[in-house]
C-alpha cells in the first residue's frame, strides 16, 4: 500500500506522517490547519524527484494562502517559486505574507516558464477551459520538468481523457499513476478542527462529496516533460 494512503487510513493525521516533521526544518506547523496537509502532500510526491533544488522554479497553480510553497521554499532553498490564485483577496494575503514568493491571479495567461516542477492540486475546477489548461502544462514546464496533480473526481472517464490529451497530444511522460483513498477527507476535516471546515468552502465541498458519492476518486498523477 503507499504510504501516504496508509497514513490517511490510520487516522493518525499529522502526529506521524510519512516523512517525519524533524526533517522539515524550524517550522511553525501547528496553527496551519489544512495548510499542513497541503504542505505534507506537496513534499510527498516532489521529494524523490529532488536532485539539486536551488537551480528549480517551482509553480503551484492553486496556492491557497501560500503556505505550502512558502515552506517548501523554506526547507530546499529553491531558486525560484511562483504561486497562483484566482480569488483577490486570497492573491492579496500570500503577496503580503510571503514577499519572497511571486504571486499572480491566472496561470493559463502567465507567461513564467521553464518549471522544473508545477503542482496542480485540485486545480481543475477553475478553469472551465481544460484544454487550455493542459495545453499550458506542457508550455510551462522546462525540458524533463515535472508535473504532479493531484484531483479529486467523479468522473473518472473526463479524468482519463485528460490524463490522455498529457500523454498522446502533450507528449508527456507518466512516471506514477495513483488514487488516493477517500478517508483522506476525514483526515483533512479533522486537521480544520471539525467545525472550522464550514467556514472554507473548498473543504467543505470535499466533504459534501466524500458523504454523497461512492464514487468519488482522488488521481495522482506525475508526468515528465520529454
């Protein structure tokens, strides 16, 4: 089983996760809330692909507040990282919290490239135009760059198609192929202190379909560009 999933399963959130939290360096962790797990999931899936950090740029084109690109920053000295989010009071925060981040509001309309490494976590919902979407991952990534999404999903068919259009019309790579079990949302509700999760819409529109679709799938996929 991967360990993550596993981690989800036991229910032990983030008092042991899969890399210990003494190797992420002096952080500040506790008050993140779900920012942790964001910050978790990001390390997760780009740690065995790190060869020599400081040269990399970095996109997460759905950042949240910021926080997860701010302490992988932090942790591997990046050269370079770049968040985006669509919401402009979101946009306004991580530009005030985070002055060594660069921040813009629309990734399909950058024009910042050559990532060495872009994240898509749960990115897809905001952007009606999917083909433009998947057409900018393969722009923005630098030659053998890396492309991890992570998507929540209940139509897993559309999510093969777009996993398609990567491989056959983009060209890239897939190097991991996963589905993440579904009890990671009982994880996240916990880690936004119960109650909390109501007042974050995102969340609690993960747990709206964790209580209502059998189903609901989350897809990981890790694509090289070749």
């Amino acid at each position: 089983m991967n360990p993550y999933s596993s981690f989800i399963r036991s229910r032990n959130l983030f008092n042991s996760p899969p890399v210990g939290y003494e190797t992420f360096g002096n952080f500040n962790l506790a008050p993140l809330g779900v920012e942790k797990y964001a910050y978790n999931t990001y390390r997760h899936y780009i740690k065995d692909y790190l060869t020599n950090p400081k040269e990399d740029i970095v996109f997460d084109i759905n950042c949240g507040k910021g926080w997860g690109l701010c302490y992988l920053k932090q942790e591997y000295g990046f050269k370079k990282c770049i968040g985006y989010n669509s919401v402009p009071e979101i946009l306004k925060e991580c530009k005030e919290k985070h002055a060594d981040i660069n921040f813009y509001k629309d990734f399909i309309m950058s024009k910042q490239k050559n990532a060495n490494f872009i994240f898509s976590i749960e990115a897809f919902d905001n952007y009606d135009n999917k083909s433009a979407l998947l057409l900018k991952f393969k722009q923005s990534l630098a030659d053998n760059g890396k492309l991890i999404i992570v998507q929540s999903s209940t139509n897993e068919k559309e999510y093969r198609n777009f996993e398609m259009i990567l491989e056959k019309t983009h060209g890239l790579k897939p190097l991991q192929k996963l589905e993440i079990a579904q009890d990671v949302f009982q994880a996240v509700d916990l880690i936004a202190d119960g109650p909390n999760l109501t007042t974050c819409v995102e969340y609690s529109k993960y747990q709206s379909a964790y209580n209502m679709n059998n189903d609901y799938k989350i897809f990981v996929s890790i694509y090289q560009n070749v």
